[in-house]
C-alpha cells in the first residue's frame, strides 16, 4: 500500500478471523479496513492451511481502494501482482 501513497492511520487494529471451509481446510484472512479522508481502504493476506493434505498452505494479498468515484483492486501472489483501477 506504500508504493500507491497509502498508509495505514494510527489506531487501525489488526482483525484476524479463522474460518473452517471442511474436509481439513482453513482460511485465516489478516485484515486491515479503515476509512479517512474521503478514501475507504480494505487490505488483507488470506492465508489458506489444509491439514493432512499434500499442500499445507498458501497465501495471497489483495486489497481494495475507493476514493470518490475511482476505485482500485490489488491482487497479488508469489511473485506477482495485478493492479486494476477504474
């Protein structure tokens, strides 16, 4: 978020909720949302675990920005990363 000229206000907790989609899988996002300045923000890691299978986790980021009427979407993976703005 720091390469788009967005830092996260003083204040914003952390919000961590773990949710059991079955057969051993979890998904755990790592949130952050806040509004100021007329900008509303939401960015998160998703981290998925899967227990007794062959992959035992993967993670990815995305995040959303609305500011007035322009948005941006941010999804990113390993080593890449979309932008998306309109």
């Amino acid at each position: 978020m720091a390469a788009l000229g967005i830092a996260k206000p003083d204040g914003v907790e952390l919000e961590v909720v773990s949710e059991d989609l079955g057969q051993g899988e979890t998904e755990t996002p790592y949130r952050y949302r806040w509004t100021a300045g007329g900008r509303s923000v939401l960015a998160e890691e998703i981290k998925n675990e899967i227990f007794g299978g062959a992959t035992p986790y993967s993670t990815y980021v995305r995040g959303v920005i609305v500011d007035g009427d322009r948005g941006v979407l941010l999804i990113g993976r390993d080593d890449s990363a979309l932008i998306i703005e309109g």
